[in-house]
C-alpha cells in the first residue's frame, strides 16, 4: 500500500500528519508569548475543556453510551482539588493523581449499574445525576469541606525554578503538558485492541459480545476511565480558576460538555480540540448580543449538525482532505 | 398526624403535576420509543404564552384554552420539522435533537421574557380550606382535579373514538397501521400535539407554585421521568399512579427523613430513577419488552 500511498506536494498522507502536528505544538508553545496574560488563561481553559471533551468522547462517541452527565465528574475533580490544596496545603501538582483516582473508582462503580441501562435511559440517569450534583455540594453537613454556596478559594500557584515567564504562562505551559500526557494516552488506547473493542460495543453489543469481548468489563471500565479524564480536567479547571462553587458545576456544563463533542466531532481525538475552541470562544462572541445568545447558538448547532454533518467539524476536515486531496485522512 | 395528612395532600397536588408531565413522556414514550428530553422545556414555554395572553387581559381559562392550542400546534410542527427527518437516526443522535430543544426553549424564553421570576395567576380561589385540623390549599385539590379530568378526557380519546383507536394502531404496529391505511405519520405528529398540549396544563398547574422562570422546570422533569419509570413507561395508568406516588414520597420524605430535608430532593429522585431501572426496569406497571436481534 505504502508505494500507492497518494502524496501531495511529494509528502504522503503519513508525513503530511506528522509536520501538522510539529506545527500545532510550535505554534502551542510559542502562542503564550504573544497574547495577553488573558488570552493566554482562554487557551488553557480550552486545553482543560479539550480533556474533558477527550474523555467525554471515550465514553460517548466511541463507547455509544450516551453522558448527559459529565459535569459531575468535572466537579468531582475540581472540588477534591480545591479541598486538599484548601484543607491539607497539598501541592496542586499532587493533588491531580488523587482527583485522578477518585474519579476513575466513582466513575467504573457509577459505571456498573450503567451497564443495564442504554440509549434514552442512560442519558436519563446521567442527567438526573448532573441535577443532584450542585445541590449535594452545598449539603450542609459537608460544608466545612465544600464550603457550601460560598465555595473554596485557591491561591494562583507560583512559577517555579525561576522560570523567566509569569504564573498565567507557567499555567499554561503546565496544562498543555497533562493534556498532551492525556491526548497520548487516549490516543494510544484507541488506536488498538481496546479501541477496537469499545467500536465493536457500540455498533453492536451482541456481535462483540459473541466475538469474546467482556462487554461488562469494557463499558464499566471505559466509564471510569472517561470520568478520570474529566474529573483531571476539571481538578485542572480548579487550579486554574483559583475558585470553585457548587452554582459553577450546573446541568449546564454537562450540556456544554455534549456539545462539544459534537460539534468537534463524535469519535474523534483531533475533534475534541476543535470542540473545546467552540466551547471556549464562541459563547463570548455570541454573549455580546444577549445573556441568553450563546445557548441558543449551541441549540441551533446540536440540531443543525445531527442533521447535515453528524461527524462534526473533524469529520468536515475528513471529508475535505478525501474529498479535494484524494488523501484518506486518519484520526 | 394533621401534618401527616396536610403533607400527603400537597403531595398529592405536586403529584398531580409530575403526573401530568409523565403522562406527556409516555405518549410519545408509546408511539415512537423516544424520551423526550425537552418536555420540560416545551412546557415551560407553554406557561409563557399563557402568562402573555392572561397579562394582556385575556380572561384565566380562554387563556387556558388558547394556550393548549397553540402548544398542540407547536408540538405538532416540531415532530414533523424537526423530529421527523431524524426518526430513525441512531438514539445519540436523538438525544442531542432533544438537548437541541431543550437548549433553545430554555434560552428564547430567557432572551424573550427575561429571567426574571414572575408570578403567576392560580385559577382557584385563595383563602385555605379548614377540614378539621388540616388545612388545605385550593391550588392543590384544583391541580389534583384538573390532571384526573386530564387523565379521564385522554383515556375517553383514545378508548371510545376512532382517531384514538388509529393513534394506538399506529404506536403498536406501524405498518399493519398503513396497510389500512392510518397515516402514521400523522398519527405520530398528532402524539406529539397532545403530549405538548398535557405537559401545558403541567406548567400551568405547577407555574402559581413555584414561580414562573426560565428555569424553573428542570426539577419537576426530573420527578417526571421518575414517576414514568417507576409507573411503568409503556403504561399512561402507571405514569399517573407513579406521579402520584412519587409526589407523596418526596413531601413525606422531606418532612420525616431529617438528613433529606429541602435540599436533596432532587437525589430522592436519582434514587428512584436508579433503582427503578435496577430493580424492576418496566416499572410497576410496565410490560417486559422483548426485542429481536
């Protein structure tokens, strides 16, 4: 195949990926150094959402098991964050394996009773869950932890080893390290057995299930791990913000969550980044008209894209390069 | 013991409106296997075009009347403009349709009438009525009798006419339904009207309770779609029955259960959507489906 394999301007497909991705780190790690401090906190808000989209799409574009539900794990993480750098003075960096793991347990037991629920009822159960999550944060009884409605402050972490560059920078830099830690990981799960697996599930339990998939073992797992993506995400989210509260963690980020990943695109690594762009930006274009603009906007994109481009703006991209390139395009 | 009994009525009255709203998922529920997740919204929107009818002047039940028909008409449009072209869409591409919905209702209401929160007008008289030593609101026995009336009406359509006769057809077996010749997608889109039309008359029951706001039907939703599930979804009795039950379960919890109190009502529902699905997922009433592979 490798010799049939379509080049343009001398390059094959192959390399062509490579330098785009060269390129998207370069410019990455220059970009920080020419905005503004608050540019440079939008762009590593829209790494962190690009996680989160990451995780949400394990789940739901390849796993087929819908989440309306997702900001709850994206809350988990930011409040076990918040309360061990609030309680204990844990180092931020420290407290992201734990957020980590707290998510990945919750998330594979919340994931076993999900196992016997599919389709409309998952997203049922999934959303009941994204309902209960702000009032349990400001459940009295937890309130010395949560610090209820008033939520918990988190100082801005300083930049270490005197690096000449200032704390939004190092953020930055810091979280676009984790995501790419993260976008490797989610990539290299993917692209083999186990991607292949969770495909087979969501095309067609009985059929993987006969083909020697543990179809309980997969969902269940892929629910913990796509709740751990999200639930780092959003300890993340905390460091950055430097504040959490219940009122932040509404129905409205697990919906904010679902279109993201459809608009990026469902099944899709690159998608998740272009999800996260939309999700970080367009609100604030859209919120100049009116309060309410930006989610009418998102509306008006869910229903648009089912119609004409389920696959999103990566499955565009796809068709694009397929299309006027005669290069099959790869996640 | 008095509070006991007040508190099973204003149950029973919140019940009566998770009723309402669960009988409208489960229309839709019945003929096409979609939940929809909008319903909610839809009559939240419903509610806003009978507080501009009635704030313009318009006497309470025209007002009533005008707005069940314009929300028939309105569900009608959407199933056959926007439901229609992704009925046999994989469910995920459904269910982002209904958050689709739910989204820009949510947001026109707030872009059009504010998010402020208005009050809203209650059709019955005000002063309590005293049976002994309990007191109970008019509201309440009102919204209990309207969704008895609503249920009475619904079970008289669809059992003793022709055109219920047809719509039961064509949720049963769609194409035994066209081949004598029910139009079943009219019958779908005429699902869709009613179903808007009953989750209506939710909002305008629920509205006078808990304040008219853009927002303000995420949580009855929630109890809604617990009512239906533990009612039975395939079952319209069962979702009555479950609403009923759901609301008394949720007033006496959160007056005897002291941990509960106001602030995790919401979790009572989660509980019993969840273990519902686990236990007996067809809810009380519900038949087992069994599905071909």
């Amino acid at each position: 195949m490798t010799a049939a394999a379509p080049r343009v301007a001398g390059l094959t497909t192959r390399h062509w990926r490579v330098v785009l991705v060269v390129g998207v780190l370069v410019l990455a790690c220059v970009l920080p150094f020419l905005v503004s401090n608050y540019r440079t906190f939008q762009l590593t808000m829209m790494l962190v959402y690009a996680i989160a989209l990451l995780g949400l799409n394990l789940l739901t574009g390849y796993n087929g098991q819908i989440s309306l539900g997702h900001g709850a794990w994206f809350a988990l993480g930011a409040y076990t964050t918040a309360i061990m750098i609030d309680q204990w003075g844990i180092p931020y960096y420290w407290t992201l394996p734990v957020a980590a793991a707290v998510c990945l347990v919750v998330g594979f037991l919340f994931g076993v009773p999900a196992l016997r629920l599919r389709g409309h009822y998952l997203a049922l159960a999934t959303l009941a869950l994204a309902l209960v999550i702000p009032q349990l944060l400001k459940y009295q009884p937890l309130q010395p932890f949560t610090g209820g409605v008033q939520g918990i402050l988190i100082l801005k972490p300083e930049v270490p080893w005197g690096l000449p560059i200032n704390q939004d920078q190092w953020l930055y830099f810091f979280v676009l390290a984790i995501t790419l830690v993260m976008f490797v990981l989610g990539w290299n799960l993917i692209r083999g057995r186990v991607g292949r697996a969770l495909v087979a599930i969501r095309d067609h339990e009985v059929a993987a299930e006969t083909m020697g998939v543990n179809n309980a073992l997969y969902k269940s797992t892929v629910f913990g791990v796509s709740a751990l993506y999200t639930g780092v995400a959003g300890a993340l989210s905390a460091v950055v913000v430097q504040f959490v509260a219940p009122d932040s963690y509404n129905i409205l980020v697990s919906i904010t969550l679902l279109v993201g990943i459809v608009v990026g695109g469902l099944a899709s690594i690159s998608g998740a980044i272009f999800g996260a762009a939309f999700i970080q930006f367009i609100p604030q274009v859209a919120e100049s008209v009116s309060k309410a603009a930006p989610w009418a906007i998102y509306g008006v994109f869910l229903i648009l894209l089912m119609f004409v481009m389920p696959t999103g703006i990566a499955g565009f991209i796809k068709w694009v390069s397929y299309r006027f390139l005669g290069t099959r395009g790869g996640d | 013991m008095d509070v006991f009994l007040q508190q099973v009525v204003s149950g029973l009255a919140a019940g009566g409106i998770y009723a309402s709203l669960a009988l409208a998922l489960v229309m839709i529920y019945q003929s096409t296997e979609h939940i929809n997740l909008a319903q909610g919204e839809m009559a939240m929107f419903s509610t806003y075009i009978a507080w501009t009818l009635i704030d313009a002047g318009i006497p309470y039940w025209i007002a009533f009347v005008a707005t069940l028909v314009i929300s028939f008409i309105g569900g009608v449009l959407i199933e056959r403009l926007i439901i229609r072209p992704v009925e046999n869409a994989p469910v995920l591409s459904l269910v982002i349709v209904f958050i689709g919905l739910l989204v820009i209702f949510n947001s026109l209401a707030g872009w059009i009438f504010t998010y402020t929160i208005k009050p809203f007008p209650s059709p019955f008289p005000e002063s309590p009525i005293s049976v002994g030593n309990v007191v109970l609101s008019p509201h309440s026995l009102g919204a209990i009798g309207v969704t008895l009336l609503i249920l009475l009406l619904l079970f008289g359509f669809f059992r003793y006419t022709s055109l219920g006769l047809a719509m039961r057809a064509a949720a049963q077996n769609p194409v035994s339904a066209r081949l004598v010749g029910i139009r079943v997608a009219w019958m779908l889109a005429l699902g869709w009207g009613l179903a808007a039309a009953v989750g209506a008359v939710a909002g305008m029951m629920v509205a006078p309770v808990i304040f008219l706001d853009p927002n303000m039907m995420g949580g009855v939703l929630i109890y809604a779609f617990a009512a239906a599930l533990f009612g039975g979804i395939t079952s319209p009795g069962g979702a009555v029955f479950g609403g009923f039950t759901i609301g008394v379960v949720e007033a006496l919890a959160g007056t005897y259960v002291p941990f509960i109190g106001s602030e995790l009502k919401l979790l009572v529902a989660l509980v019993i959507i969840v273990g519902t699905l686990l236990i007996k997922p067809t809810g009380v009433f519900g038949k087992a489906v069994v599905s071909r592979v």
